[in-house]
C-alpha cells in the first residue's frame, strides 16, 4: 500500500473547491459552515482525522509506504525513487526521469487521464473549480481567515495529541 497524506487544512481547502464544483455532491456551503463540517468529519469522505490515523495504526506498517504530498512536491524524483524501492522495483534514470516528469502537476493538469476534463460539465462544473487546481502544499494561508486557522489547530492539536508520527507539516 502507497498512503499519501497532505495537511489537512489543504485538504480541506481542496475539498470545499471540489464540492463546489460537482452536482453529484452535496454543496460545501459557505466556508465557515463547511469548516465546521469537516473538522467533525461530517463530509461526504469522513474524517481526515480518522482516516490518517486509522493508517498510521495499521498492523501490517512493513507493507506500507507512507508519503506526504509535501514531501512529493518538494521533491517528486526523489520521492518516486523512494517508491520504486519500496516496491522492490528497481529503475534506471531514465525510467524515473520519466515517471517525474509524467507526475508533476503541469502535466497532469494537461492530461484528459488525470485532470478529469472528460467528465461532462452536468456532473462536474470546472469553470467554477478545475480538478486539478493549483497543487501547492499551503495553499489554505490563501483560503482560511486567522481565525479559521486557530481553530482548525486547535481541534487538530487535540485529535491528534496521541499520534506519534512526524508530519512534514508541524
């Protein structure tokens, strides 16, 4: 298993800009109300909370990689050298030259396969959020007011006081 974890208050930026663009979700709202919604993991996807700490707690941690997306966007060739090895899967430079230059966001974002421009406009609106929307780590300094941000640490601070994992992030 490759677990990819990303600061949740991007991930909860994320989410209210996808929600907001699909007709087949429930709309997030506006953003204080959803905020609330997600911190309590009362969202379509549940918890971030939960759902992080339920892989950090797996029992079978030998078979699992754990990743950031920070730590992808800091470093994607690095990090896809980390994962062939995980994998077992050795690969010459040319191989992950390739799969780097594949994996970053510019050219995802151009891709039909992964920016999901294919799906038609009544399930997904990308005029009001494209899928692929910027891909930056900290992204929410631009979305959460200072207010917004405490409290989002301090319910963090408390739902994950017993974690003992370093995120990239803290």
């Amino acid at each position: 298993v490759i677990y990819v974890m990303r600061n949740p208050k991007d991930v909860f930026t994320s989410s209210f800009h996808y929600f907001s663009s699909t007709s087949f979700l429930v709309k997030p709202g506006p953003q204080s109300e959803f905020l609330h919604k997600f911190l309590d993991g009362k969202v379509i996807f549940g918890s971030w909370f939960d759902h992080v700490k339920g892989w950090l707690n797996a029992d079978d941690k030998q078979h699992i990689f754990y990743i950031s997306y920070e730590e992808m966007t800091k470093d994607l060739k690095d990090s896809v050298t980390r994962i062939a090895g995980f994998l077992e899967k050795p690969l010459d430079a040319e191989v992950i030259e390739s799969i780097t230059s594949r994996c970053l966001f510019k050219n995802m974002k151009k891709n039909k396969m992964s920016n999901y421009s294919a799906v038609p406009s009544e399930f997904m609106d990308q005029t009001k959020s494209e899928f692929l929307r910027k891909g930056v780590a900290g992204d929410w300094k631009n979305q959460l007011t200072v207010a917004e941000a405490e409290r989002f640490d301090a319910v963090y601070k408390e739902k994950m006081k017993d974690v003992k994992y370093t995120f990239v992030w803290d």
